[in-house]
C-alpha cells in the first residue's frame, strides 16, 4: 500500500501539462513582483504539442493548466498571452494583484494579440477560480476577438475601467462570478462616486449567467448582438445617484434577452430597441426599464412576467425618454402581465370597463398604455339594463381614449379592450 500512494502521488506531482505559478520563481505572498515568473509559466504551457487543432490556425494546447495554487502574485504588467493562436487552456487557482505602477489602460489579463494566423485570437481559454484585484489601475480581463472563452468562478474588484472586456469574437460566457469597483454589501456611503463599468460586451453571442455586481456605474454594458444575460443581480450604483445596472447601447439592432435577473434599485436602459426580451425579472426600489429614443424606433420588444416593487412614488415601471426624437416606429411592442406593488404600471394592452346613462362612454386609458397617443386594435361590448337594443359604434381613439355612442339613451356598461402593437 505505501508504494501505490507514492506512485499516486509522483503522477499528480509530475503531470507535465500542470504549470505552476511558484515554480517559475512567482512570489506566493504578493509582496515581490511576479510579472516575470508567470510570463515563464505561460510560455512554458505553450510549449505544448503543435500537431493538432482547435479552429484553423489555432493550436490543441490540450488542456495546459497554469496553476496559481492559492497564491497571491503582484503583477506590473498585464499577463497576455503568446501572439501565436491557440487553445484549450486554463489558467486559475489564485489571486492577482495590480501593482502600484501597473498602467492604468491595461488588464491583468490580456486576451489579445498583435498578430494571428486565425482569424481569432485564441479559442478555448478558461479562466477560473481567480481573485482579481486591480488596485484602481485599470481593468480585470480584456477578451478580445477570441473563440469560446470561459470565465468561471472569478473576483474581479477595484478596477477603475472594465472588470471585464469583451470586444469581438463569440461565445464568451462569464458564469459564477462576482464584480465590484469597491467591496462592499450595499448602501455604501461612497455610492454616489462610483465609477466604470463591470461587464463590457462589444462582441456577439455571449452569455452572463448567475452573475452579481455589487459596485460600478454601470452593470452591464452591451453594444453586441444576440447576448443573453440571466440570473444577474445588479445593486451595482442606485439610478438615483446616476446608476444603469444594464445598459443596451446598439440601436436598431438589440437582439437581446434579459431573463430572470434582479435590478435591486437601478435600471436597464435600451436605445432604439429592437428586438428585446425583458421577462421572469425582479426590479426592487423603484427600479425600472427605459426605452430610451434615438431615431425613433421601438420594434419586437417584449416586457412580460416580470415583478415590480416601489415605494409608492408614482414611478412608471416602463418609461420613454424621448428627448432626442418622439418614438414614430413602434411595431410589436409587447408589455403586459407584469406584477406591480408601489409603482404605476404601463403596458401596451388595457382593459376596462365603464357603467353609464346616456349615449357616450367615454374610456380613458392615457393613465397605463405606454406609448402616448397610440390605439392599434379595439374591441367592445356594450351590455344594456332593460329591453332596449340600440345601435352602437366606435366614434374616437385620440389621446388614448375610447368614445363609444349609441343611437338612443340607455343605462348600460361598456367593457373595452385596447393593444398598442401592430401585429
């Protein structure tokens, strides 16, 4: 038996693919600069076999692990990868910390490169169980045109431009981790003066799932097509100190799904959406969604099941902010059946009704339909007390209100139903 856990033990501690940090001469206490040490182990981990491929160009480093072993390693210069493209490492297990003279424009780690011979930078990079902290000089992660990366598990805090970059390529999918600015647990005195932005999403197809940022002007940017946020929760900065937990800035093109998340006091704002999924979401303390105008346009939007929660304020749950230029193309816009406690609901559908004695029902509904001005559909009854049977039309929409007349006095009640999408 003691021979066989000797053995067991020479394997797991000869394993060539295993690079670790201390190894290479890295200092585990963060108290020397390890910058040169790690760059050794990732170019050792590149050393790896050169015969077989992940995307054309991309070498099979085949599963290399860098391995941080729980240390702590100060870093004056960001941590980039060789420029030859490659894949199908894993760097994780520790901390990194910015030095005091690390350039404010860079990230502690630097997914990018000068030059390739794929039209992606490198393609399956995991980044796992790390801590980082920036130190107020610059960003965490910069992913830049690079191929189903993984960042798992992580960090990210004190960071004074992005906790995370991503910019190009696809399928970066951020899961499990934290981001903070500065670290905190809310209602930090300082709140007013937070900065940056903890996620950055310039790129298409990428996925933030089970994600909290809890300090950061705002949450989430995105300016990418077809990305999926679900299960964030943003208390990143209050809107009323000038907080946006998520911030969709690519007009006319949104293609975003934002699913089960939490905005605890600070709002999502969409420029010119189109395309849009906003549903099974929880926006506490008064927190709220703006569709913000640019040229104009508000297509394909849907605002569903989501629950609302204020502090009875008069907040609209949706909001229009058309300073710029009135909304004037809004086709299949879709608000409804979203639960509301303290705040006034809009939607685009409504229904009421209006009891009466004479020969007009007038059926106001400028006080919960969303956009000003707007009746696409209506459908009515009229349900008459007595033996009489009059005739009844529909006479006026302006201004959200619904007039209805009969040819003859009677007592009756009028049950309308109104959308505001073109279908």
């Amino acid at each position: 038996m003691p021979v066989v856990v000797e053995m067991r033990q020479a394997v797991v501690m000869n394993n060539p693919r295993v690079f670790e940090a201390t190894s290479f001469g890295a200092d585990p206490s963060g108290k020397l600069d390890s910058t040169e040490a790690l760059e050794k182990a990732i170019a050792a981990a590149f050393q790896g076999p050169k015969e077989l491929f992940l995307m054309n160009g991309i070498t099979n480093l085949g599963g290399a692990h860098i391995h941080l072993q729980g240390g702590i390693y100060k870093i004056s210069q960001p941590l980039r990868l060789p420029t030859v493209g490659a894949g199908n490492l894993m760097i994780g297990g520790g901390t990194l910390l910015a030095s005091d003279d690390f350039p404010t424009d860079g990230y502690l780690i630097n997914l990018s490169s000068s030059s390739s011979s794929s039209s992606y930078n490198y393609e399956f990079i995991t980044l796992k169980d790390l801590m980082l902290d920036c130190n107020y000089r610059g960003g965490g992660i910069s992913v830049i045109n690079s191929l189903r990366t993984s960042i798992d598990n992580c960090y990210i805090t004190h960071f004074n431009t992005n906790g995370i970059l991503v910019q190009q390529g696809h399928e970066t999918y951020i899961r499990n981790s934290f981001l903070g600015q500065h670290i905190t647990a809310g209602s930090d005195p300082g709140e007013r003066k937070f900065s940056g932005i903890a996620i950055n999403l310039m790129g298409n197809d990428n996925a933030v799932t089970d994600v909290v940022i809890f300090s950061a002007a705002i949450g989430i940017m995105v300016s990418g097509q077809a990305n999926t946020l679900s299960g964030v929760h943003c208390y990143n900065k209050a809107t009323s100190f000038g907080g946006t937990g998520i911030y969709l800035k690519l007009p006319n093109l949104t293609q975003t799904r934002i699913l089960n998340c939490y905005l605890d006091y600070t709002r999502i704002i969409a420029e010119d959406p189109n395309q849009l999924t906003i549903t099974n979401s929880f926006f506490l303390g008064d927190a709220y969604i703006v569709l913000k105008s640019v040229k104009g346009i508000a297509k394909r939007i849907t605002i569903v099941d989501n629950m609302f929660s204020g502090s009875n304020k008069g907040i609209d749950i949706v909001q229009l902010e058309q300073s710029s230029v009135p909304f004037k193309e809004i086709d299949q816009v879709v608000v409804d059946r979203n639960n509301v406690q303290g705040m006034n609901i809009r939607a685009t559908n409504a229904r009421k009704s209006v009891q009466g004695n004479g020969t007009s029902w007038s059926v106001d509904f400028s006080p919960i339909l969303l956009f000003p001005d707007l009746i696409n559909h209506v459908q009515y009854s009229l349900r008459v007390n007595g033996n009489s049977f009059p005739n009844f039309a529909l006479r006026n929409v302006s201004e959200n209100k619904v007039v209805i007349e009969s040819n003859i006095a009677v007592t009756a009640r009028v049950f309308v139903m109104v959308n505001q999408a073109q279908l």
